[in-house]
C-alpha cells in the first residue's frame, strides 16, 4: 500500500458539503452499477471479483492506489530477479476460503511458506544497541506454542472464537459482552496463567496491531482480531501457512485483468449522497496514462493522467477501506454516524526494504528490550519502534523491517524511516554492527500501511459501540466490510465477504 493522496482530507470535507447535480457531469463520465466498492485490498477485491462472477452484478471498484492488493507488497530485486514479500507475507486456510485461489478466472498455485533469511537470529536492544546474552532463548519458540494451545481451547469452550470470528455478526450486547474479553490482555492472559503466549502474539501481531500502546495494555478483543483462533492453530501446527507463487502481488494483479474497466485507480470519493434507494458519488478519477513504473512494486500500475470527475449511481455501496474519520469524510455521515466513527483511535505501521552492505546478510536482528534477559515473558517495546531488521538472503544487502507508531498522524513514513535509521546507528555506536563507512541505509522500497489497530476501547464497547457497528449494516443502501470491522486475516475476511454478499444482494 502506498498513499497517492489525490485531495487532503480537508478539501474532502469541503467538497463533500456540496449538492450532486447530474447535469454536471458529462454522459460518458456517469457510471451505472448495482454496487460501488471503495476499496481494492484482499475485501474489496474479493468482493468485486465475486459479485460480479458469482452473483452476475455490476461493480465499480473506487481505489486511491494505482494497484489493486491493499496491505500486499512484492518487491522485485532487480539484481537477482527474485521477489520479496515485504508487507502481507502469507495466507492460511480457513473454512472452505482457498477455494478463492482456485478459480478459473484467478487460478495463482501457493507453495508453502517460509520465513526469509537465514536462521541465525540475533536479539539486540535497538534503543542501547547492544546485544542480549548468546544463551538467550526468547519463550516463543518453546513455552509460547504450548500456551496459545490453552488459549485456543479457552476461546472455543467459551464460544468467544464464533463470536470474534470471522465478523462480530453475533456478537453479544454491549453489557453481555464477556469480562474477560474486555480485560487488557496482559490481565487476560495472567487470569487464565496463559502469560507465555503474549510473547508469540507480539511478532504476529506487528508488535501490538498497529500499537496502541504498552503491548500488555492492549484490549484483549483487539488482539483477538489480529490473533484470531483460527489463526493461532499455525502456532501449535494444526494449520499450514501458503504464499502465492511469483509474489502475493500476482493475485491481485489478475484481478486486475479480469476487473479491467471496472476499477477506477489513483480515485478517491469526495462527494455522496446515500438514502435507501440507492446512492451517488461523485469521484476525482485520474484519467489512466500508460502503464508506470511503481516505486517498490513487482508490477506497473495505472499511471495518474489530469483528474476528471465521474459520477457513480450504484443501488448499493460496499466500503472496503479502513473505517477512519478522514475516510469516511465524503460520504454524506449523519451525525450519530459521525460521532460513531469518529471513536476509534488508530496507530500506524509501515514495512520497508532497507539496503547497506554492511549489515549482517543471513541474520535477522530483532529488537528486545535488556529487561527480556531477566523477564523473556515481556519483549515488549516503548513505540515508536522497528521490529526487526531481516536478511532476505544470505547473498543480499536487502533487509525487510517493520515499524509501529502509536499515534497515526504523528508517525508518518519520514518519522518511521528516522527511527529505522537511528536504530542502525544505535547498533554501529554500540559496536554490535559494524562501521557503515560512510554509506546510507537506502530505503528500496516503502510502504505505509495507515490506520492499525481496532482503537475502540472497552467502555466504548460496553457502551454499544460494536452493536451500534453492525447495526449501520444495509442502512442507507451502505455496507461495511474490512479489517476495520473483523478478523484481520485474508482468509477469514473472504469468508466474512461470503456471509455478507448474500445480505447486499438480496433486492438487487
Ligand atoms: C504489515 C501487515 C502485514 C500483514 N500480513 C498479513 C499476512 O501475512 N496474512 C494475512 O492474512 N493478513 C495479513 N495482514 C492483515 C491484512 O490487513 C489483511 O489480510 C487484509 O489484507 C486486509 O484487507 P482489507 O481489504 O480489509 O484492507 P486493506 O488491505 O487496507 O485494503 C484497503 C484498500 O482501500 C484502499 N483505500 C484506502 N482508503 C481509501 C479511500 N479513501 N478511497 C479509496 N481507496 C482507499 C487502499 O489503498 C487499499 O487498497 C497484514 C497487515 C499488515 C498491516
């Protein structure tokens, strides 16, 4: 994901405050179609592929980037040929959502994952530089799988995996809502003396889905929707993890082909009018010049020509973006809508491809605070942070990193990369690395992959905030999907799409 903000968030909402007049627009700029989606990452995509293969409806497909994919980024290293996935990594099965994969019109082949680089691991203070004991053992490789396995079962006894998994479609009322999801899930895991499988969810979840926060801190619910039970059976083997032979960008690169004309690229909405018969929305849509080079990307994208503006009439709309207040700005909110979205509070994460030559090749070096020799129970990081700096091979001087900042509009990509920065120099200071001689870490690649997190907190959700969610399912014409609102996890957000492309096409 990259950001081609095509209008600042203020001039959204000016524009937005306007009256859609038809006459405004030229025949050939008005779009018909039964759905809308905003939105082109593994939901939207998804979605679109669906509806109009499966159900036999028009779409549109309204995307800011120049690419389809959302959170996946394959990187082509031009010297050697091979690709990296440096954003998205891997896919799992859940429920019947491989069969995805497989059809006719897609048909990509998935070969088992595995982690890049080599397999020396060395952990280092990324704040002091310096390097924890070499008979350090980090408990996720050994206590952390055994205790995820009581998690998992904690969460099926209880039912709280159907309730969380895919989508909260049945999820309780906000005062039904079981105590102990509500917990932070440093408190969670203590309760049920589970405490070894914060330090296996930490990685997997980025370091806290987008941290919000001190890791132990966070809402027990929010980790759930990035560490789903579904998903945590990979980490005691009931479940094999899959990536997408050439590069996870190839599948959305065949979506591409097969959506053709029916995804606006480089678009953004800044305009609507949604009521239960249908909406409209006025789209800035850049008038696609010939294929460009995308800085980081396997494939070329649509290149931005001069903007025109279209208008979509569709009977329904699908939002597949990130449920943020800037996003949702165009859409004609009504001001309980408003208020509603405007609770969350999201962090901010990017992934990177870093070269210098002089970085360890075949190492991967991740960040744990001193304390963890004395308390391997609690890697956890102050935020702003990067995770880890990871070979891509042992013959390379490309390293993959991700990096986390609580506060989304305080941690831009200019912050994360000082911060990846100022790590490295840490270590060189320190003399865990060695001298960089002059030559500066290159970012080859950058991608920003905006809102983390779920951001809601737990009296927002006593409060009603989930029910209040799903209840804005359908009204006005209007339907939500995406990790704003459920597991986060491509499989587990098809299935999700599954249970609700039946809901939207009812009536159409
Ligand atoms: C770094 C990272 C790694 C991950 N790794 C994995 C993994 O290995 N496996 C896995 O299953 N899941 C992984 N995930 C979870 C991932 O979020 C989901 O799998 C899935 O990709 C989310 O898809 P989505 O369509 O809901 O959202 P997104 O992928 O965010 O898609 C939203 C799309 O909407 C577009 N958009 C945003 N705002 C607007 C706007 N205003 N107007 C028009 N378009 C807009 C974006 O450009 C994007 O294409 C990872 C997430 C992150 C952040």
């Amino acid at each position: 994901m990259r950001t081609a903000t095509i209008l600042t968030a203020g001039a959204i909402s000016a524009a937005s405050a306007g009256r859609i007049n038809r006459a405004d627009f030229r025949r050939e700029d008005i779009i018909y179609k039964d759905v809308a989606i905003i939105g082109g990452g593994a939901s939207g995509a998804h979605a679109a592929v669906r509806l109009r293969q499966d159900y036999n409806k028009s779409v549109v497909v309204v995307e800011r980037e120049p690419i389809l994919g959302g959170h996946v980024d394959t990187y082509v290293d031009k010297t050697t040929g091979r690709t990296h996935d440096y954003g998205l990594a891997l896919y799992f099965p859940y429920l019947d959502s491989f069969d995805f994969f497989s059809r006719p019109e897609i048909n990509v082949t998935l070969s088992p994952w595995f982690p890049a680089g080599g397999n020396e691991v060395r952990y280092i203070d990324f704040t002091s530089g310096q390097e924890l004991t070499s008979t350090f053992q980090p408990p996720d490789e050994s206590a952390g799988p055994i205790a995820v396995k009581k998690f998992h079962d904690l969460m099926t006894a209880n039912g709280w995996d159907n309730m969380t998994q895919p989508g909260y479609w049945g999820f309780p009322a906000g005062k039904d809502i079981p105590a102990d999801l509500l917990l932070p899930i440093g408190q969670f895991a203590k309760k049920h003396g589970i405490e070894a499988m914060l330090s296996t969810m930490y990685p997997s979840t980025g370091g806290g889905v987008g941290s919000r926060g001190n890791f132990e801190d966070i809402l027990t619910l929010s980790i759930i929707k990035a560490f789903p039970t579904a998903w945590s059976k990979v980490f005691f083997g009931e479940v094999a993890m899959f990536s997408i032979d050439g590069g996870n960008q190839f599948l959305y690169d065949k979506i591409s082909t097969l959506l053709g004309k029916d995804v606006l690229y480089n678009s953004q909405v800044v305009n609507s009018k949604r009521s239960n018969s249908g909406i409209e929305l006025v789209v800035d849509s850049a008038r696609l010049d010939d294929d460009e080079e995308q800085p980081g990307k396997s494939r070329k994208g649509k290149g931005k020509g001069k903007a025109t503006k279209k208008l979509i009439i569709a009977k329904k709309l699908l939002l597949a973006i990130p449920p943020t207040r800037e996003n949702l700005a165009p859409f004609d909110l009504t001001p309980a809508e408003k208020a509603h979205f405007s609770k969350p509070k999201y962090g901010r994460s990017h992934t990177a491809i870093a070269k210098h030559s002089k970085l360890p090749a075949g190492v991967q070096l991740r960040n744990l605070p001193l304390s963890a020799t004395a308390n391997p129970l609690s890697p956890f990081l102050q935020t702003p942070f990067v995770l880890s700096f990871t070979s891509l091979a042992t013959d390379s001087p490309l390293f993959s990193l991700g990096s986390s900042g609580t506060n989304y509009t305080a941690f831009p990509p200019s912050e994360a990369k000082k911060v990846a920065r100022k790590a490295i120099q840490t270590m060189v200071d320190a003399g865990t690395l060695p001298d960089l001689e002059g030559e500066e870490v290159e970012f080859v690649a950058w991608s920003d992959h905006g809102p983390g997190g779920f951001g809601v907190s737990a009296q927002e959700l006593r409060e009603g905030w989930m029910e209040d969610m799903y209840a804005l399912q359908g009204k006005r014409s209007t339907w939500f999907t995406g990790n704003g609102i459920a597991a986060d996890f491509t499989t587990m957000l098809w299935k999700f799409n599954d249970q609700m492309l039946d809901r939207i096409v009812e009536g159409l």
